[in-house]
C-alpha cells in the first residue's frame, strides 16, 4: 500500500500490534517482558475491551503456557475447571467425563477477565504502550522492509505514523490487517453449517455443574454455567431469524423442551442479558503472512464456537508469534518463517472437530433422516467405546490437536 503523508508525526517501534484483545495482549505481554519495544493499537475504549462479553472456557495446555509466562496468576486463582459435561438425548442424560478420559481440564475463564488481566499486565505493571480509541487505521508497505501504520488520535484529531520492522494483526474478523492484504495474496476458505445460534446470557443459576448439549429434534439446546449467577444458553434457530423473533417466554418453553431428561433438575429462569444470533460458519486465510503482517486469531481465522475453540486457538497463535518475533530478534528467523504452517496445522483440525462435533449436535433436526442416524450412531460410539471417547476428549481438550 502506498506510504502516507510524510509530514505526519513519526514514531518508530519494533512491532505495532493491531488490535487489543486476548491475541494482541498477549504478544505484547511476551514481547515486553523480552525487551522488544512495541506499541498496541486499539479502535475500542479500555472499559469496552474489559466488558465485552466473550467466550469462557480454555483449554488446560493454553493456560499453562500463559502461567510459565506469569499472565495466569489471576486466572489460576479464581478460574473454575471442569472436567465432564453432559449430553442429553432421546430423554436420557449420557456424562462424558473428559477430565478421567484426557487427565485435562476445561477453565472457566470469561474473556472480559483475561483481557483485563492482560491489560493491566502489559500497561500498567510493564509500562508498555496502548493507543485506544484510535480511528482510521490504515497499514503501509507491508510488502516492504520499512512497514508502517497510521491513524487519527481521537482526542486532536491529528493523524500519527508509526515506523516499524514487523506488523501483528490481531484486529479480528473486520479489521483493517486482513483488508490490507492485496487481492490474489491469500485464499480464503469458508465453510457454512447452514444453522444459526441464539446465544443467551441470563441471570439465572447454573441448572448444572458445566456444559449440556441438548439434542432434539427441534434443535440444539445448550447449558454453559459461567457463573454462581449467570449462565450462558444456546438455542439453535432457523438461518434468517433475529433476536426479536425469540420472546422471554419462547425462549424459556424452547430451553425447557430441548434440556428435557429423566432426573434432570428443571431449568432455572431469570432475565435475559443478552440475546445475540449467531451465525455458525467458519472460514481460514491462507497464508497467515504477507510480508512483514504477521495475522493472529479471527483476522486468520475463524472458527464457530460449537466446540469453543476460538479463543484458544488465538492464544495458541499468539504465544507462537511472540516466541517467532523475540527468537528474530536474537538472530533466528526460522520461526516467523514457519508461523502460518505451525498455525494452520491446528486450526484445520480444530476445524474438523468442529464440523464433526456439529454433525452430532445438528443432525437429529436437520430433516434429513440420513443425517440423522448417522450423528445418532457417532454419538452412541462416543459414549459406547473407551477408545473412541479418549479420542473425543483429547481433541475437545486441544491435546491431539497438532497431529
């Protein structure tokens, strides 16, 4: 992309991470700790970033990496684990328990508290620099040796220039670091699984201890507590339908009916702090890389939070992408070079497991009576087969997923 104005006001860092979320901070996090100058650039406000409702549950591998690092103390102290959930078909209640199967945990860990605690690591206790709120990002000669990016300051209004060796894009779906790639540079795949989620938020105790996939014929229902006063639903609903179509009370009816089992306590009720639709698809850009942008999580990838990969995946690429850029630094190259192939080995099997795990979870209620047994028999071998249950649980908990 063409250079801006030179007259702009001019800065120079090492590396200029777009984007303060779980990915960006955490890069900048390892980055300072190494001593590699670096600044963070965000569109959102500091209070937004820390509330912004996100997924919860981490894989027990990323938690451990962010630990060695000293970026889990908060996390490790207050974070629940869960080692079972469960699936309730055809009114019976089947436990899959994932901790005796993998010996790994799922945390509880709500992304607004990472975030916070990866913010408060970087900025306040490290010293390190977030711009936020800046507006009209733009990235130039990312082809080039001497990269840049650009943006107007919210409060004067000028715009600013920052100079430096390498550009991390951590910025999401509908960021500027994707965007700024060439036409022809990349290929992006993309994958529909042809349903769509309401995800609810409710104040209301957890009905149980962890996660209930419910499978009807109806469509999906799903129960994640998140915690002592709030729980996370789901509730699959026909492509096109919005928020506004799904009452209180039809809602609740839906949730009643699709979380039905012999022995299940009732659902408990309360208000609804959110609902939000969910369309479930997935896609992949391929390379991660063009020149000196280095992409990082949802700008790269994204994958339907049907089996709650998404976050995890982006930690995994940004504990990746630090080790890469401080090891450069020192001299060694070799692992920014094989960044995108060591991230997309993972992201292609999360993407199998998801669309796997999808298939389970949507056949009963896809009209389609082939579909339909043949999601009912893969779940009947999960829960039939030690073999086969080891190997869900392996994959559902990240352990298997670099093979």
């Amino acid at each position: 992309m063409s250079s801006s104005t030179p007259s702009l006001p001019l800065t120079r860092t090492g590396v200029v991470i777009v984007g303060a979320g779980p990915a960006g901070l955490t890069v900048a996090n390892l980055l300072r700790a190494a001593g590699v100058d670096c600044v963070v650039l965000e569109a959102e406000s500091r209070e937004f970033i820390e509330q912004r409702p996100r997924a919860g549950f981490m894989e027990e591998r990323v938690v451990r990496a962010l630990a060695r690092h000293g970026l889990a103390d908060r996390l490790l102290e207050r974070a629940e684990t869960q080692g079972e959930f469960e699936f309730r078909f055809e009114g019976e209640r089947h436990t899959v328990r994932t901790a005796e199967l993998s010996g790994r945990r799922h945390f509880v860990y709500p992304q607004p508290l990472l975030v916070t605690d990866l913010v408060a690591s970087y900025a306040d206790t490290a010293g390190g620099e977030v711009r936020f709120g800046v507006r009209e990002v733009r990235l130039h000669d990312i082809d080039g040796d001497r990269p840049a990016v650009s943006y107007t300051d919210p409060v004067t209004g000028e715009r600013h220039r920052i100079e430096c060796d390498f550009i991390a894009g951590c910025d999401g779906a509908r960021g500027v670091s994707r965007a700024s790639i060439p036409d022809g540079r990349t290929v992006l795949s993309r994958h529909d699984h042809g349903v769509a989620w309401l995800a609810l938020l409710a104040e209301a105790p957890p009905s149980a201890d962890g996660v209930i996939f419910g499978i009807h014929e109806r469509g999906l229902g799903a129960h994640m507590a998140r915690s002592p006063e709030v729980t996370r639903y789901y509730l699959q609903i026909a492509p096109g339908e919005g928020a506004d179509d799904w009452s209180h009370a039809r809602v609740w009816d839906e949730l009643r009916t699709r979380l039905a089992a012999a022995g299940a306590p009732p659902v408990a009720e309360g208000p609804l702090l959110e609902k939000v639709v969910l369309d479930m698809h997935n896609y992949v850009v391929e390379p991660m890389v063009h020149g000196r942008l280095y992409l990082a999580g949802d700008a790269a990838h994204l994958v339907a939070p049907i089996a709650a990969k998404g976050m995890n995946l982006a930690l995994h690429d940004a504990l990746l992408l630090a080790d890469a850029l401080i090891a450069h630094y020192r001299g060694d190259g070799s692992g920014l070079a094989g960044y995108s192939q060591a991230c997309l080995r993972r992201v292609w099997q999360y993407l199998e497991f998801s669309q796997w795990l999808s298939e389970v979870l949507h056949g009963a209620s896809s009209g389609d009576r082939f579909r339909a047994g043949t999601a009912t028999a893969r779940l009947r071998r999960l829960l039939g087969s030690e073999a086969a249950g080891k190997a869900f649980a392996r994959l559902y908990l990240g352990e298997d997923a670099d093979l």
